[in-house]
C-alpha cells in the first residue's frame, strides 16, 4: 500500500525527564532546529506537569504538544489521573496509549488501553496507541499473533471514521531503552502486518492512510533507514527526544 500521501509524524516521548522550568529553553532550541520543516508533523509528549509550559513555549510553532497518558472517565475520584477533556484544555492534541512501560508498571491491560484510546477520540485527541512483543514472545516466534491480538483489542468498537484520529505506534518491547534495535526490516515487516490488520478490520482505503510509527531506539543514526521503509511512517521517540540536536536529526529523515 503506498505510503505517497501519508504524512510521517515524529513524536517525542520525554517519560518521566524534564522540569517546567527546563521546557522553555529545550523547546527554543528544538524550534531554532527544525522551524520551516514542513514535511512531517512534530509533537513532543511531556509529563503532565510539564503540559502548561511547553504549550506556552510551543504556542506560534510549528511543534504540538502531546501526553503520556489519559484516563478513559470523564472525572471522578481516580486520584492522579488525568481526564481527556483536561488535556484538551490545556492544549494537548496528542496522547500516547498503551506504552509498554504503563504496561508493565501501572497494570494497563487490554481493555484499558481500548478504553483511553476511545475516550481520547471522543474528545477529539489523536491516539498514539503503542504495540509490540516482548523478547520471549519474539523468541517463541509469536509477534505476529500478539502484535495482532493487541492491534485488534485497542481497536475494538473504534469506527473506520474515527481511525483519522489513531496513530498506531509499533515498539517491539526488547528495543525499548535497551540500545538493541529492530533492523529496518524487522520493523517493517511487522508495520506491515499492522496495516493488513487494519486493512480486514476497516478496509483498505483506512489501512493505506493511517500512520504507523516504529519506536524502540530509534535515534539519529538510523532514522533514515528505519523511515525509508514502505510501511514506516513515522517514530515514537525516547532518549533522542530529549536532544534537540539528535531529534532534529530524524526530523531530517522523514522530510
């Protein structure tokens, strides 16, 4: 499926890095690198407490502001979490669902990430929704059934219309933080296998438009491999985000 019109998006997540204090010079330096590159959408996604400055120091830019995490009620007593609608009043326009790490550490299962991603879509967030096996499950020879359970999972009772609002981001587990990355090919094979999951699911015609990231070390150095593959239309950011230099690096790549 070609990827001519699909427009890459390359998001930044910070997880628990940077003070408010520390926002307003990192995004000044991010902007002075990659202001006039019109070839791919930039985000950045902060911690919570971070969201007020960096939309300040983003606003008239051409960098938007995303999140980490949102919690799929509208209010109540769900102490420390965040509602969809306070992130759009405070002027996110991205969120990450499902990472890995919210995974491991916060209990996120399936149903939950379905449930952030639908309330994320419904007050008209897009969803970053990451998937991805971890070494064993790789090992086993098993990415394809899990990578799919998961795809399908987060998915569920999302309208084709509303897939123009969802991001699928594929970060093999093992490739997160470790330094070891998928070889380009690796990764596409697997961000190919989403969007034929995608494709019987809703259709071809949604299966060739939405994005599909790869995370999991991505950084200056093979940025441009990992982005010239057919499926790979984008990057979800760890480390490298937290350099303007280096983040602006893969920028370039996706122009």
């Amino acid at each position: 499926m070609s990827s001519r019109k699909r427009r890459p998006v390359i998001a930044g997540n910070w997880k628990m890095n940077m003070t408010p204090s520390a926002t307003k010079e990192f995004i000044a330096q991010l902007y002075e690198n990659v202001k006039g590159k019109r070839g791919c959408d930039i985000v950045v996604c902060v911690p919570a407490i971070d969201i007020p400055a960096v939309a300040k120091a983003c606003q008239g830019k051409s960098i938007k502001v995303g999140a980490q995490n949102v919690h799929f009620e509208k209010s109540g007593a769900f102490t420390g979490e965040i509602s969809a609608d306070m992130l759009v009043d405070a002027g996110v326009k991205y969120v990450v669902v499902g990472h890995s790490e919210r995974r491991q550490y916060f209990g996120e299962t399936d149903e939950t990430v379905n449930k952030r991603t639908r309330a994320a879509i419904a007050a008209g967030l897009t969803a970053i929704v990451c998937v991805g096996e971890v070494l064993a499950e790789r090992e086993a020879d098993i990415t394809e059934e899990v990578v799919s359970r998961q795809v399908k999972l987060a998915l569920a009772d999302v309208t084709a219309e509303e897939m123009k609002q969802v991001i699928i981001a594929y970060e093999p587990v093992w490739a997160i933080g470790t330094g070891k990355t998928a070889t380009a090919e690796q990764a596409e094979e697997v961000c190919a296998l989403i969007r034929g999951v995608i494709a019987k699911k809703y259709g071809k015609q949604v299966a060739r438009e939405v994005i599909i990231q790869y995370g999991g070390s991505m950084n200056a150095k093979n940025a441009a491999e990992l982005l010239a593959m057919e499926n790979i239309d984008g990057g979800l950011i760890g480390g490298a985000s937290l350099k303007a230099v280096d983040f602006s690096v893969i920028v370039d790549a996706a122009q």
